[in-house]
C-alpha cells in the first residue's frame, strides 16, 4: 500500500437526524499504522462517524475512502468485504450472554471465514492469552466477569481476525483509574503486534494520551481541531482548552446556553 494514501479518509461527511445535524462536513485523514482519537462531548456525533465508517449509519452525503477505495461506491458485496477488515471495540463490550467467552471471542470467526469449531476456540485461547487471560477463561459466561475482564475479551474479539483497522468506542467506561490504565496498554500492545491503523472515541484525556499518535476534536458536528495527541492539554484551541481540563467557562459553555 502507498505510504502516500491515508489508510481512512473521510472527506465532506454528513449526517442529520430530522432537524438535528449531527456530522457537517467532517474531513479525517487516518494514516497507516497510526492511531487518532476522536474526542468530544456528548451528542457532538463521534459515534455516528464510526458506525457511519462501519456501515451502520448510512450519511447523506460525503465520501469515505478505505485504502484509496470508495467505500459508498462499492456494492453491497464489496463494501462487506471491506468492513470485514475492521475490528470494534464496543463502549460496554456487547458480549453475547448467552454464549460462553471463546464463542464471543470467535463469533467473527465463526460468523465470516468459516473455521471449524476447534481451530475457532484454539484461536480464541491464543488472543486471550494476548489480553492476560488463561485459556480457561473461555468456557466461562460473560456473566461470571469482572467488568475489567469483560472488556478484554471485547478486545480479544476485536482483534481475533487480526484485522487491518481496530475501533475503539469508549474503551475504558466504566473501569477504574487502573484497569483503564491496563486496558489502553493492551490496546497500544495488540495495535502494534497487528501493524494496524487505529480510531477510537473517548472522553478519557488519560486514555486518549496513552492510545493516540493523532487526536481530532468534534464541536456541533464539525471537527475544530487536530494536532499530535500528545498536545491534547496544551493545543491552545480555546474549545478543545476548556473540554480538555473540563472548565466550566469557555465557548462550549456559551454555546450550549444559546
């Protein structure tokens, strides 16, 4: 693939909800083997640019591009093809209750490139181990895990097809302090050992720190601002200060109350 073109570009996105514009013209460029966090308030339409990327939200209008290939144009066929190659990463993992863990690590496996059972559940132990967690975690349910453990199976699943881009929606809700510590490093961890490009949505500064290479705020449906993640604290962008350090004065505030 050349260097030269953006592993996701996303060029004059839209999308509106009756009256209610939710994205307004997003341009995004993500590079290959690169990781942007997408961060913004609730409701500011950072979920519905990753499901309108994975196919379930269709935009009004717009392009999205996935290796330089016109992911709207394509058929029916093709573009299921292409989204194939992308892992998620769900905010509340979204496991299967009524399947034990290797079958919710699988699922995709299973689902899309037909394995038999047994090389399915060999895989399912093998990423598991990749996330910190013995075999034997998979013939448990869902139910039987901690919060902590069950984001890491969401992340063993996500990452069971090794996929050439990874999602990541608000990987650490709901974890402490600590465990989202553990969980952004397994996820800088697996990225790596993939070589994949990754997106992930966060209102976790810490997080979003740790995980990005690039960061992108969303403000009213339009992207403000875009720099190096690493100056996600110091971007001297007025609306990304105040968001970032969750000060109650600034523009965001003035907005809102309009």
């Amino acid at each position: 693939m050349n260097a030269s073109i953006p592993k996701i570009r996303v060029r004059g996105l839209s999308k509106a909800f009756g009256d209610k514009v939710v994205l307004d013209g997003i341009d995004l460029d993500v590079q290959p083997g690169t990781s942007m966090v997408v961060i913004g308030g609730s409701g500011s339409g950072k979920s519905v640019l990753l499901k309108c990327i994975l196919g379930l939200i269709e935009p009004d209008s717009g392009r999205i591009e996935i290796d330089g290939r016109d992911l709207l144009g394509l058929p029916t066929r093709a573009q299921a093809e292409l989204r194939a190659s992308i892992g998620m990463l769900f905010q509340n993992g979204a496991l299967f209750d009524s399947l034990p863990v290797w079958e919710n690590v699988a699922f995709g496996l299973l689902a899309r490139h037909r394995v038999t059972r047994a090389k399915a559940r060999d895989r399912a132990a093998e990423v598991l181990s990749q996330v910190g967690l013995a075999a034997s975690v998979g013939d448990l349910s869902p139910a039987e895990l901690s919060g902590g453990m069950q984001k890491r199976v969401a992340l063993a699943r996500a990452i069971a097809a090794q996929p050439d881009i990874l999602f990541f929606d608000e990987p650490t809700t709901g974890l402490d302090p600590i465990m989202g510590a553990v969980i952004d490093g397994l996820i800088v961890d697996c990225v790596k050992r993939l070589g994949s490009t990754a997106v992930a949505i966060t209102h976790d500064m810490a997080s979003a720190q740790r995980i990005g290479d690039r960061a992108a705020m969303l403000l009213k449906g339009k992207l403000v601002w875009q720099g190096a993640a690493a100056q996600l604290m110091a971007s001297g962008n007025p609306a990304v200060d105040q968001f970032t350090h969750g000060r109650r004065e600034g523009p965001i505030q003035m907005e809102l109350r309009r």
